[in-house]
C-alpha cells in the first residue's frame, strides 16, 4: 500500500529548486520503488519563486514550519542565520529535517542533532558532504560493522577543477579559477572554497559520522591552495605525484586527527585520477578493507539526489511506525591531535645560493631536529641561484616547522618556496 507523506522545503535556490524538479520529474519512479508518494505541501523563499513552485509557494518559512500535514521539512537555504532558527523550530514542532547545510550541520551539529532525539524526530544530512555521493548513508548504515581507520577525500569541487586545470593544461591559477567561475564551479566570491573553509566544514561532519565526535570546524587545521604555483605541479610530476586538496580524518587509539590541506599524491593512487569538478572518498576500514566512492560533488541536481534519499528514508519510516529510524549513536569525546603532533612526509622547495657546502647546511639543520631526509633534487640554476626540492621521510609536523625556522634565519636558504605534505598512508 502506497503512503502518501508530504513535505515543506525552505529555500528555493539551486538545490531548493532541483529537489522540486527531481520529485516532480521523478515523482512515479519513487513511489514505485518507495512505496510512499511524496507530495510538496509548501516551499518558502524571500524571493518570488512561484514559478519554481507552483502552487506551493509561500514567502514566509513559517507557513511550512507551522503546517500540520507536513511531516519533513526541506531546508536547502545555505548558512547559519536564518537557517539554523527554522531547523530547531521545526524539530521543536515534530517535524523531521532533512538539510544539505554543511555550513549549520559542522557548526551546529550537535546541538541540532540533540533537539531532534529529544523531539523524537530525524535529522538527515546527507547531501551536506560531496554532493550526489552517498558516503555519509555508507559510512552510517553500509559500514556500520566495520571500524573506520581513515577518510581521505576530494570534497570540495572549485579547488579540485583549478587543480586539475593547472595540472593537465598548465593554467596558472588566476586563469583556472576564472574559467572555473565562467563555468559556474566556482562562486564569485571563491575564498571559502580557496582557503579550505567549505572543505573544513565536510571534514567536520566525516569526523562526526566516523568517529561519533563532534569537531568545531575552526579549531580544525587547514591550507588552502592560493599558494600552490607552477613549478610545484611541475615538480611533482616529475617525482610522480600530482597535487590535491585533502580533507583527511584518521581515528586510532582514541584520538582522532582532523585536517583539510594540499597533499602530493603518488601519480597510480585512485585519489590522483579524480579530476575536475568531481569529488572522491577514499576510506580504509578494518574489515572491508579500502574503497573509494567518487561521483559530482556539487551541483544542484546530485545534491537533490541525496536530499530526496534522506527525504525516502524518513518517509518510510513515517509511514509504518513513528520510531524505527531515530537512533542516534551516543556522541564521543575524542581527543583532537594537534597538527604539531601529526607526522607525516614533506616536499620542500627553496632558493638557496648556488655554492658549496649549502645542501650539507640544509641537512644539518634538519639533523639537528631530527628529522630524516628521502631524496634531495637541485633543479637548473638561475644565476647564482638554485632551485632545491627536498621530499623527507615521516616526520612529526613541529619537528619540521623549527628546522625550517633554523633554515630560514641561516645563509644558505634565500628562500622557502614551499612546503606540502606527501602521501597517504
């Protein structure tokens, strides 16, 4: 027998209006393969949005949140401020939320989740992270047998496609990331995508969904890619890596370690091959072992793909008793590594006078803080100037950070150009 559950969204820009499209295109298919009939009671924007929702349309959120047939609520606004507001109103008021926030669910997530089982109601959240890919459902429910070890991902779309542009034609940044805003992956303002804010967000909330820990994304480390150049792509080419923008969660020991930055990874690693505007998921676990889940990591449609997944999960439940779905794991308490105490390999790259004696000043400085090199590479001169690349082997982060304090105040270094970190383990 066919449920009929209906639903209220809030918001009806790119995603708000793709989960209107994809229901209305897609309405027959669902409730074959659901059994429930979704049907939209309501949708709210400030904006005139009639002609995206029909009949629907209400300018004023809180018709949904107030209606009593509607049984999920939608919130596809984007940001804290009102959103957060509507959310915990309609928790309080029995409905259940279904959001694609990542911004409201890394920084409330808590608190959201906490009124939501003490109003007995679910809180859904999967298109908050990659998009159409469905790693948040996977790591919840398809390895819930298994104890995650490690997430490396590709999250964040603009980053990944001006890297990818940089790599394969040679762009400069300031060129891949106009392309990519003429494109529309890219928002006019792209700083948070280019200082790795929207990609510490997803990494808070894998954290969460892995670990059971609720991580402020502040207090999580991150570079962006603004001061990744040509000659670093170059570079890494040339000793088989290529360039990406990680978010990396690792769990051991009861610690947890929390961290979005660029990272050379060997040319043959799945991670490597991901290109574009796409994202990827590279998880290892203790029973299935490693898998990478990779698909459109952005974009109006694959988002409202995993909205309307969140949206079928409540309503079959909705339609056969009111409480068979909301479990909420008990929240943990993990300690947060700070980066000084994480290891890992580094690429260094810097300006050094070309004269005897600097590459053995550059290693006893190393030396002196323990830290042990892999390979050192002199690239051409230019004038009495060198080009050194260094590749270290596993060092812990504070270890590297005074010896290149030592080598940046000594005569042998003009410059350091850069420094990445290599690899996942």
């Amino acid at each position: 027998m066919v449920s009929k559950v209906k639903i209220g969204i809030i918001g009806l820009g790119t995603v708000g209006a793709s989960v209107v499209k994809v229901l209305r295109k897609n309405s027959a298919l669902i409730e074959k393969k659901s059994g429930v009939k979704l049907v939209i009671k309501k949708a709210a924007d400030i904006r005139n949005k009639k002609s995206v929702a029909g009949k629907a349309y209400t300018k004023n959120a809180l018709n949904v949140i107030s209606d009593p047939d509607i049984a999920i609520v939608v919130e596809t606004m984007g940001g804290v401020n009102p959103a957060k507001k509507y959310v915990l109103a309609a928790i309080r008021n029995g409905k259940h939320v279904v959001t694609s926030n990542k911004e409201l669910i890394a920084k409330h997530g808590k608190e959201l989740i906490e009124a939501a089982r003490a109003s007995g109601v679910q809180l859904l959240f999967e298109g908050s992270v990659c998009g159409g890919i469905p790693i948040i459902k996977t790591i919840r429910e398809s390895l819930a047998a298994n104890n995650i070890r490690e997430i490396s991902g590709i999250v964040n779309g603009t980053t990944n496609y001006i890297l990818t542009k940089m790599t394969k034609e040679g762009m400069s940044f300031n060129a891949a990331l106009k392309e990519a805003q003429e494109k529309g992956f890219a928002e006019a303002d792209p700083k948070m995508d280019i200082d790795g804010s929207d990609a510490a967000y997803k990494a808070a909330i894998l954290a969460h969904v892995s670990s059971g820990s609720f991580i402020d994304p502040s207090k999580i480390y991150r570079e962006g890619i603004s001061n990744i150049t040509a000659e670093d792509i170059e570079y890494a080419k040339e000793i088989g890596y290529v360039i990406k923008l990680l978010a990396i969660v690792k769990i051991s020991g009861g610690e947890l370690e929390v961290r979005v930055h660029p990272t050379l990874i060997e040319q043959n690693h799945p991670l490597a091959q991901v290109n574009d505007n796409f994202n990827a998921v590279f998880v290892k676990s203790d029973a299935m072992g490693d898998a990478m889940f990779y698909g459109e990591g952005a974009g109006g449609l694959p988002t409202a793909s995993s909205v309307l997944s969140d949206v079928i999960d409540i309503a079959r439940c909705t339609s056969c008793c009111s409480d068979c779905c909301t479990y909420y794991p008990p929240a943990k308490n993990l300690r947060i590594k700070n980066i000084g105490e994480i290891r890992s390999r580094y690429y260094i790259r810097l300006e050094a006078p070309d004269r005897p004696g600097v590459l053995a000043g550059i290693s006893g400085a190393f030396a002196k803080k323990h830290v042990s090199i892999q390979e050192v590479v002199q690239r051409g001169s230019k004038g009495k100037t060198a080009q050194i690349v260094i590749i270290l082997h596993e060092n812990r982060e504070k270890d590297i950070q005074d010896a290149l304090k030592m080598i940046s105040k000594s005569t042998v270094v003009k410059k350091i150009r850069s420094v990445i970190r290599v690899g996942i383990e």
